[in-house]
C-alpha cells in the first residue's frame, strides 16, 4: 500500500455522486482510475496517482458495481474526474505529490 492509498483514511469522499454518496469519511478509500490511459489492465491497477478519495459508494457505483438510474455513464464518469481533480489538490496540499 502507498502513501497515497494510506493517504485516503480519514478523507472526506471527493467524487459525490448525489443519492451514492456516503457522506462518512470513515468509508473513504483511493478509488483507482478505471481506464488503460491510466495504465490500468486486466488484473493490474491504474497508477496510484490516477485515483480519488471516494467513499465506498461512489467507488462501486464509478467501477459500475452498483447502478446509477438518475446518472448517465458519462455523468458517472465526470463526477468521478471531477473528484480525481479535487483529490490531486488535497494530495499536493499534504506533499504527496
């Protein structure tokens, strides 16, 4: 586990997908980017820094475990990037990147 993935404890959940969300920091973890730009493929995870803080809800509803009915997948998707901005900011803030 890297400091970024230890990073996530405690995090207040950055992706927020109204009516997902948890909104309990204790249910944060790094949610790892889904695409293979971010060199993600089978069996292997996205690089560390393609990731958000996310509460487990809104990482099951983003990996498309648990669905979304009032979001499109592209919504999904931009609120997961959106979190991903707003996480690389915390990252920067705390000296992890």
């Amino acid at each position: 586990m890297s400091k970024i993935t230890k990073s996530a404890n405690g995090e207040d959940c950055q992706v927020r997908i109204v009516g997902i969300c948890k909104g309990d920091p204790s249910y944060t973890i790094w949610s790892h980017c889904r695409h293979g730009a971010a060199g993600k493929g089978k069996g292997i995870k996205a690089i560390d820094l393609a990731g958000a803080y996310a509460c487990t809800a809104c990482d099951a509803a983003y990996d498309q475990l648990q669905g979304v009915p009032h979001m499109t997948r592209d919504e999904v998707d931009l609120d997961w990037f959106m979190g991903h901005m707003r996480s690389l900011v915390i990252l920067s803030n705390k000296g992890l990147i």
